[in-house]
C-alpha cells in the first residue's frame, strides 16, 4: 500500500472546474464557466443529535448541507455574473456542475468524472480596490448532496479554464 502512495499523482486544483446555468435556461444554454477564476471550493457539513442514555450518548445524525464556493476576477463584459446575481434577486434555480479534467469518463468525448447540483446562490459579493481587478465571490446553497456522473466540458471550456488557472513555470509546448 505504501508503494502505491508513492505513485499516486496530485489532484491540482486548476484541474477541479465548476461550471453554472440557471436551470430555466436549461433548453437553450449550456453550462458556463467563470472566466478567471482563482479559487472554487465545496464544503460538505451534518449535524448530529446527542441523546443522553444510561449507557452513554448515542448520535443522531442529521442531514448533510452542501455549499459550493466560487472566486473570480470580473471578466469585461462577462453577463453569467450578471445572470447569477439576477438569480439570487429572483429566488432562481441554479444547476452547478463540478468537473475533474484529471479523470475522463470511459465513454464519450470531452467527458469527465464529476457531479452535479442544484441550489441557490445564498451570498454575492463584489469588491473593486484602487490597486486590484475586480473581484467577485458568490456562496451557492445546494439543495441535497448532488449526484455523481459524467461532465461534459467542452475543448473551448477545458481552454478556458486552462488559461485562468496558468502557471508560471515552462510548458514545453510551443
């Protein structure tokens, strides 16, 4: 076991992408993701119930909250920002997608390990400094625990996240 460790390869966050649609959009859009992006994150918490018996406590689990994170310089003239605020004004649905670009699913083309949700977006906020871009983090409210499945991220997207996530050392590509 402690030889495969060894072998294992890192999961770099770069590779973990998020893409969001507002679910009434479903028929006509496709899942978007945020233009330069510095940080996304999922947090996964349950309360448990104590009950005090002559034996000792016994746990009662509750259910499980998700919330999904997402941080992103303000891209000029970027509308899925626009649409996502509107959402949380209007109490839309929103579907949120999280990708693995280091696992391709064994079937099909641009397909990747991930999952999807739904929810809310819960917490918007905007700050613009005299020194810094704009930079824009929003809090999504999932309803559930969300399903395990196949993403499609498209070539353009997978570029996309690609060059918001760049790093400073040699490629090697030309």
């Amino acid at each position: 076991m402690h030889r495969l460790q060894l072998f294992a390869e890192a999961v770099q966050g770069k590779k973990i992408v998020y893409l969001y649609r507002i679910k009434k959009e479903a028929a006509t859009n496709d899942g978007t993701i945020l233009a330069f992006t510095t940080e996304n994150g999922r947090s996964k918490s349950k309360d448990a119930d104590s009950t005090a018996t002559k034996d000792g406590s016994i746990r009662t689990p509750g259910t499980s909250e998700v919330e999904i994170t997402a941080t992103s310089i303000l891209a000029k003239g970027d509308e899925m920002i626009d649409k996502l605020e509107d959402a949380m004004d209007r109490d839309e649905l929103i579907e949120v997608w999280e990708a693995n670009l280091s696992e391709p699913a064994e079937s099909g083309e641009n397909k990747f390990k991930g999952m999807y949700f739904q929810g809310y977006l819960t917490e918007f906020e905007k700050n613009s400094s005299a020194e810094d871009y704009v930079e824009c983090s929003l809090t999504f409210g999932i309803n559930g625990s969300g399903k395990r499945g196949n993403v499609t991220v498209t070539v353009e997207q997978q570029e996309i996240a690609d060059y918001a996530f760049a790093d400073t050392q040699r490629t090697g590509e030309v």
